[in-house]
C-alpha cells in the first residue's frame, strides 16, 4: 500500500532535504563559485552519464513486467498531463491582460519538474526497498515527458512544431537507458548483473540526487527569478500547476482502473511545480525567459506547502 510509507512529518522532513541542497547549489551561483558553463557541465554529467545508471541499476534490479502489468500506461498518462495542463493554462491566460509570453504561460503550465524533485522526493521519504519500484515508474513517466517537452514543447515556443521536431531531441540518454534496462529485463529478468558491474552503477547512480538538487538550485540562481516579472501572470501559472492540475488528477484517477501505485505516481508527478528544462528550451528559442525563471522559482517554493498538503491528501483517500 502507498499509505504505509510516509505521513505528514515524513514528508515535510524529505521537502526540507531538498531545500537544503538545493541551496548549496544557489548559494554556489550567488557566490559565483559555479558559474553558467558549471551548470551546463554538471547537466551533461547527470545526462550522460548519473541518470542513465540510475535507471540501469534500478530497472534491471526492480522493475518486473510480469508484477508491473499496464506499466505502458505511465509514459501515456505523461504525454496526456502536459496537455491537460497546457489547456488548463490556456483557460486561465484568457483572464490576463496586457500580458506578453502568452507560449511561455502555456508551456510553463504543461510541463513539471517531473525528474528531479520527484525522484529526489521518493528516495528521500521512502526505505530504499519502498524507493525504488516508483523510481522505476517514474522513469517510465518521463519517457513520454520526453517526448512531448522535446518535440512538441520546442517546437510549440518557435512557432513551428513540425519544422523543428528532430528525433535526437527525444532519444535523450535517459530515454535510451530506459529502453535498454527493460529490454535487458524481459531478455534476462531481474538481478542478472554481476556485483563488479552493478556497484559502481549504484553508486554513480545515487550520486544523482544530490547533484541533481545542487545544479537545481544553481539554475534558480543563475536566472534571478526573484525578480518577480508579470505577478499576475506568475500567479495564474502557479495556480494551475500547482493547484488545478492535482485537482483535475486527484478527481479523474479514482475512476481508472489501474493500480494505486499507478495512481500515486500519476498524482506525484501532477503535484510538481513548473519544469526547469524550460530555461534552456527558452534559451534556445529565444522566449522569454524571465518569465519562465520567475515561475520556476516561485512555483518550487509554493510546493514546499502544496506537494505535503496534496500527498496528505491522497494518504486519506486510499488509506
């Protein structure tokens, strides 16, 4: 059961984990200790090399096809959560007025930091047995995050989703593990993997988090969100991300029949403030990219109360 696991100190106490890495890495930009070619090393390092071990060892050690029956409803049910997010934004920008990045509202809307502090959350607030099978589902769901962020996503900011989309944009690293892990699964099942291989791939892996969480709160840094650009519109987008999005989840995956651990992890990953990504997606479509640090910044801290409240209340419903 997802309940058994974690209650409302546990939580909090796995957020204030977060928030204390996080602000090594802030702290590091501020004091330019880790500067913007720091950040982007860091980010091909995690890329490359910490996230797809991660996956490997995770996957091949955790995930079953024959326990996880359906498990292809994960990266679906990602692909349609940007899009209903996307639309709940698009609603909500028809009451702003005078505002300019209307793309960047929608896209920052869509698409949640659905890596990062999700993985970082669960490793945190769950035994490391509890841990691990929803890491797995986690990157199953980043698989079709991938997929539209990448494609649809850049293409959406540039006005020309179709002329931009290129293949190499989705087959990231991360997504290439992934496929590699399940298919070594169904070829050879779990455990498979020799302990001269497996532990330095568990300890690259693990290294994910805390440096994920560092170069996280660099990238806040970096881009000075505090600056509060266009409040009405930064609040609108908070509103949705953070509040009508779980809302829509919690009510419409009661009626699915799938798994709860399918549920909490759909849930989870509705719960999670705007995407960090979006920054460097903007950089190179040339958007506005105050704006999309300003929401990235403030949408974090707000989840600091809403992602605890939001689990609290999924713990009540299926206790």
């Amino acid at each position: 059961m997802v309940n058994e696991t974690y209650n409302l100190q546990s939580i909090g106490i796995g957020v204030l984990y977060l928030l204390l890495i996080m602000s090594i890495g802030f702290i590091l930009s501020n004091r330019k200790l880790i500067n913007k070619s720091g950040c982007d090393g860091l980010s091909h390092i995690l890329l490359w090399i910490c996230f797809p071990a991660l996956i490997l060892i995770k996957i091949t050690t955790s995930f079953s096809p024959t326990t996880s029956q359906g498990w292809w409803i994960l990266p679906i049910s990602s692909i349609i959560m940007c899009f209903c997010g996307m639309g709940i934004g698009f609603i909500l920008l028809k009451t702003l007025k005078g505002f300019n990045a209307p793309r960047e509202f929608i896209i920052s809307s869509g698409f949640q930091n659905c890596g990062y502090l999700p993985m970082s959350l669960v490793a945190f607030v769950f035994s490391a047995e509890a841990s691990n099978i929803r890491l797995v589902y986690i990157f199953l769901f980043i698989i079709g995050f991938n997929m539209t962020l990448w494609s649809f996503g850049f293409g959406y900011l540039k006005n020309d989703f179709l002329k931009n989309f290129k293949l190499s944009t989705v087959i990231t690293p991360p997504v290439v593990s992934t496929v590699v892990a399940i298919i070594l699964v169904l070829l050879f099942g779990n455990n498979w993997m020799p302990n001269i291989i497996s532990e330095p791939l568990r300890l690259i892996g693990n290294s994910s988090f805390p440096l994920s969480l560092i170069l996280l709160g660099a990238i806040l840094a970096e881009h000075r969100g505090y600056r509060l650009p266009h409040i009405s519109a930064l609040g609108c987008c908070i509103l949705a991300k953070l509040i009508i999005l779980p809302l829509v989840t919690i009510f419409v995956i009661q009626f699915l029949p799938i798994s709860e651990m399918y549920k909490f992890i759909i849930f989870l990953q509705s719960t999670m403030p705007t995407a960090v990504s979006l920054v460097i997606i903007g950089s190179q479509a040339k958007a506005d990219n105050n704006f999309f640090s300003g929401v990235i910044l403030y949408s974090h801290i707000c989840a600091v109360i809403t992602v605890p409240v939001w689990l609290m209340i999924f713990n009540k419903i299926y206790q």
